[in-house]
C-alpha cells in the first residue's frame, strides 16, 4: 500500500500528566496485522458492549488488498487504527442499506471502523484520520458507507462533522440499532438548515418516522434533555451564497 508517512506530536493523557508525544501515521503492512488484531480486540473488550461497538473487523482483508487500513503508532505501539472495506459481502450489504444501483457496487466502500487508545483520545484522531483515508479513495470510491450506534455519542458527532449524512435507522448485526449513514464523495448532498428537526437519540422510533417523511440526519447536539439528531431536508444542489 504506498501511503506516506506523517510525523505529529499528539497530546497523551496519561495517568497524573499530560504530554506532548511524537506520533507516526502510516498505512499497516502485513507484519502489523496481528498487533492491529490485538489493539482492536483491547478496545472492544474495553468498551465491552456489542450494541455500542463491534468486535468483528476486516483488519487483515484491508491490510491485505481488499480496502485501506492505517494506524497512528506512538512509544512503540498502535495509539489509533482506522480501516475501510472492499468485501464482497460488506459492499453488497452497504448498496442495499443506501439503496444504490448495483452496478456501481465496485464504487462503495464499507468504513468499517476507526479506534483510538483512551490515552490519547480528543486529539480528532478519528476526524483527521478519516479525512486521510477519504483523499486516498477519492476519486475512484466515492458511495461511503457506515453504521453507528445511537448510544456511541462520540463517533456519530464525529462521523457527521466528516461530512456523513444518517440516511436510515434499523437493527443491524443481529439486532443491534445502527444509524445508517452516506457520504458521496462525487455529488455533494447538501442539507437545509431551515425548519430542521430534533430527535431525542434515544427515541428510537422516530427517527425511522422523519426519515421516511424525507428527513436526513446532519449534526447531534446536546439539549438538556438529553442529545438529539438534527434533521433537514436534502437539497439539489448547494445554494448560490449571493456574493
Ligand atoms: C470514537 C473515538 C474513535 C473518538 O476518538 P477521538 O477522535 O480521539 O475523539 P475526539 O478527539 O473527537 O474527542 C472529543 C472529546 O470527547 C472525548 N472522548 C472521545 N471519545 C471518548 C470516549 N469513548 N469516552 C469518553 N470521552 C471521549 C475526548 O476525550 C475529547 O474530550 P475533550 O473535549 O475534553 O478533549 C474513540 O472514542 C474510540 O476509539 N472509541 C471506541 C471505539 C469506537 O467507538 N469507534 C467508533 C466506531 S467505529
């Protein structure tokens, strides 16, 4: 995979302190796989709760040509891990879930998951890492699919600040609800912030209801009563700014 490699100082939270640390970013190479297998079973053992994160991945697959993986390495070790997927069946699963035609199924990619160490999570890790990952598929992959949980605040804040639009809610993955969320990397979709909706995240019956009314998912927000999902409606084109 020729990726470049990128050197940052992240902040890491430590136990008691907080220090600036070199940190690597580069594609994962056949050797990484296992302590990439490693790190992503850590975490998910860690958050520990199926409905919130998946243990299940395509490490390998990507590592090995079918997708993209990249890692953030620090003091020796994985710190953060991202991968997009090319197989067969996730790409099948996502052109069903967005509705797109078939035929373009060799344009999908399936953004399978992105996992930071707890020590150096509020570094945008998964914002900048996915905008990486996007200009190394752009122009060729450009239907993005993902799945969040309505309960994981932290990635659905993100995965909508990288631009994803939640296009449908259901039960996915032998139950489990999951905001279906797409990012077309060839037509913007723009989204009207005029007469926009909120829905509580955890009133899972509705969000199916404005979905279906024409309603796509843009942006959370906190609101005293808990956080909600802000809906608008999908415009043809993005609006000439009068300048
Ligand atoms: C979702 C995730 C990748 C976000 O990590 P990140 O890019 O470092 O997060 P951000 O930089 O956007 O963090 C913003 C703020 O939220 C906090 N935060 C992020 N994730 C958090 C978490 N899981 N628990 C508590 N606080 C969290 C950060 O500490 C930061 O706080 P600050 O404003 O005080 O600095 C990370 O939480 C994670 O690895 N979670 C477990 C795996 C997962 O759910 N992945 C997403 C689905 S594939």
């Amino acid at each position: 995979m020729p990726i470049n490699v990128q050197q940052f100082f992240l902040q890491k939270r430590g136990l008691g302190y907080v220090a600036p640390i070199l940190c690597t970013m580069r594609g994962l190479a056949e050797d990484d796989i296992e302590e990439a297998v490693k790190f992503h079973k850590r975490i998910s053992n860690e958050i520990g709760d199926e409905d919130i994160f998946c243990e299940e991945n395509t490490i390998a697959e990507s590592v090995l040509g079918e997708g993209l993986a990249i890692g953030v390495f620090a003091e020796g070790r994985i710190i953060g891990l991202r991968s997009v997927s090319y197989v067969q069946d996730h790409l099948e699963e996502a052109v069903e879930d967005l509705k797109l035609d078939p035929a373009e199924i060799d344009n999908v990619a399936v953004m399978d998951f992105c996992v930071i160490d707890s020590a150096f999570r509020g570094n945008y890790i998964q914002f900048f890492t996915y905008l990486y990952i996007e200009s190394l598929m752009y122009p060729n992959r450009y239907h993005l699919h993902t799945t969040v949980s309505p309960r994981n605040v932290f990635s659905l804040k993100n995965v909508l600040k990288c631009g994803f639009i939640a296009v449908d809610f259901k039960k996915k993955y032998g139950g489990h609800n999951r905001f279906v969320l797409y990012k077309n990397l060839r037509k913007s979709i723009p989204v009207s912030t005029r007469g926009r909706k909120q829905i509580l995240l955890r009133n899972h019956d509705y969000h199916p209801k404005v979905m279906e009314a024409g309603y796509v998912g843009y942006k959370t927000k906190l609101k005293p009563n808990g956080m909600v999902m802000q809906y608008g409606r999908p415009l043809d084109e993005v609006p000439a700014d009068g300048r």
